[in-house]
C-alpha cells in the first residue's frame, strides 16, 4: 500500500527540480500516462500547490541552512528585469571554505518597485533573515565577509550594508566588467560590421557555394560579448561569406545589399581585423570567468592579463580607459 502524501511530495519536488511549472499537472495526456504506468491517483495542480509547494520550501531552507551552519559567507547579488518587465532582485550565499568552493544557494528572490541601492540593501537584509534566527542575527553580522554586486553606480551605493554588516568587502562581478569592455568595443566598431543574417537565410546560401562555411553566430543584445563572438566569425571567414552572399540578389531584401556593401567596404574589413587580432580573446575570457568553481587568484590573474595587453591607437587608448573605469569601480 503506498503512501499518497509521499506520492505527491515527491512528484512536486521532481517538478520543481526539473523546472516545469506545476500546470502541467492538469495536462489530460500526461495525467493519463503517468496513472497508466504507476496505477496512481495523479493529483491536480491546485492540490499540489496548496498543500506541498510551502513544505518543500521549509525543507530546502532547512538544508541550505544546515549547509551553511555557522560558516563565514559571501553573497552574491543581481538584479535584472524580467520578461514581464518586473524588477528582480536575487540574492545567492555561499559559505567560504578553504578545502573548496562553497556551493551557492538562492535564498531570495524579490520584486522591486525599482531597483535602487535601498531596495537592494533592504533586498540583503531580508535574505540573510531568512537565514538565520532572529537570535542568531548579531553573532552572523561579522559572519558575512563579501558581497559581489554589479558595478552599476546606484548598486556601488549599497556601501551603506557596512552598518548592518562591518566586515563585509564590496565586490564587482569581473564577469560583468568583461562584458561592459566588450559593449565599448561593440559601441566604437558599430556601422562597421557586417550586416548580420540569420541561420536559416544563410544556410540555403552555403549549400552550393561554400559547403564548409560554418552558420554565423547570433549575437544577444545585452551579452556583449557575443558581439565580439560575430566579428570575430566575419574576420575568419569573410571571403567564404563573400561568395555565399554572390548568390543571393540585391532585390531579395535590405539585407543582403548591406552586407554585400559592408563586405566590400575597406573600413568593415579593417574593423573587423583589429578586433579579431586585438580583442578577439574577450569572449573565450569572458566564457573561462563563468567557468563553476574558479578560485578568486585565477580569475583575477587572467583579468590582470587582459590588463597587460597592447592595444594600438586610439582605439586601444579608449578600451584601456574603458578597462581602468570598470576595474577602479571596483571597491574591493
């Protein structure tokens, strides 16, 4: 005889875990599959939210803070806008360890009327109440030891967390910073690319005239760093893209003549050049500082080589400018 309730708790954490929103549940086909091959009752929606959502999350909160126990931490702190245009506020800890790296925990994630340094400080502190006990909170104020936040100039005035919090050190993410280079290098090259296709126009042109030219990348707005990513396809590859865009006519669209004429355009070609040879590492850098578990003394020493680098001319001088502004924002 098996247990319902366990039935249910279990199949919600599953969900949960596997990122399915819990209306699935109600779906006629596989409510039908699940029954055929457990002999179960499958519970609805409303069944499992109301009774098993909130349990789980008081048993995850219990084992982040039995992780977490009396350890020093860090945080780890970002706010975005999500695809309903809300404010979000997300707040990480991890505990330090000498041994290896902490593993991180989403402890809070909020909405904001706006995301300004006091929603964000206030955003902290209510993570780390949830935290800890009211009884616990002093003794855990001079537990938490550093706090990575964008470099944004109303989140570098989250400072004011000092009070709450004396031992705490300011960090930007170096991840972010990379990026913010990258979105320069986007701004100064900028009407000096290539006018980017999409994978589905572009591969009916490489069957017949360059079989073994690889699908262009497709830059994401706001991840600079794919930007880069693109120039660096075009520089490798542009003759290859030169031939492909012979079989497409002037008529077609809009596209194609303006790749057309930015390929054959000298100062597109010449752009294109100097970010590939000068900037071409930032995406592979920026890819390695995402990298899972890297020790903070690897991550600054591979920023501390993009530092070393020799960028000629006055585009250079404006990359290094960017690079100081974003590393000196850094409080850290």
């Amino acid at each position: 005889m098996y247990d319902k309730s366990e039935l249910n708790e279990e199949l919600c954490e599953a969900i949960i875990k596997a990122n399915n929103p819990l209306n699935k549940l109600d779906n006629e086909g596989l409510r039908t599959f699940l029954k055929k091959y457990t002999g179960k009752d499958i519970p609805h929606e409303s069944t499992i939210r109301n009774n098993y959502v909130d349990p789980l999350y008081e048993k995850t909160l219990e084992n982040i803070k039995k992780d977490i126990s009396d350890s020093l931490v860090w945080l780890s702190v970002d706010e975005t806008t999500d695809s309903c245009g809300r404010y979000m506020v997300h707040v990480i800890v991890a505990k330090f360890s000498a041994a290896e790296a902490g593993r991180g925990h989403l402890i809070l994630r909020k909405e904001v009327e706006r995301t300004t340094h006091t929603t964000t400080a206030r955003t902290v502190r209510e993570a780390l109440c949830v935290l800890r006990r009211s009884e616990d909170q002093k003794r855990g104020e001079y537990k938490v030891l550093a706090i990575v936040m964008a470099s944004a100039a109303y989140i570098l005035k989250a400072e004011c967390l000092r009070v709450f919090y004396p031992k705490i050190i300011h960090l930007t993410c170096l991840t972010q910073g990379i990026h913010r280079v990258a979105e320069e290098v986007r701004a100064i090259t900028r009407g000096q690319q290539p006018y980017l296709f999409g994978k589905e126009g572009f591969h009916h042109g490489t069957k017949s005239s360059e079989p073994d030219c690889p699908l262009p990348p497709e830059p994401i707005f706001t991840r600079w760093g794919t930007w880069i990513s693109a120039e660096n396809y075009y520089a490798d590859n542009h003759r290859k893209v030169e031939e492909v865009l012979k079989g497409f006519e002037d008529s077609e669209n809009l596209a194609t003549a303006k790749a057309k004429d930015a390929m054959k355009n000298s100062s597109v070609l010449h752009s294109l050049s100097f970010t590939r040879v000068h900037l071409g590492v930032l995406p592979d850098l920026i890819e390695k500082l995402e990298t899972r578990n890297m020790g903070v003394t690897k991550a600054v020493a591979l920023v501390e080589g993009l530092r070393t680098q020799c960028w000629p001319g006055p585009i250079g001088e404006r990359i290094r400018r960017k690079l100081g502004a974003v590393l000196h924002r850094n409080p850290g």
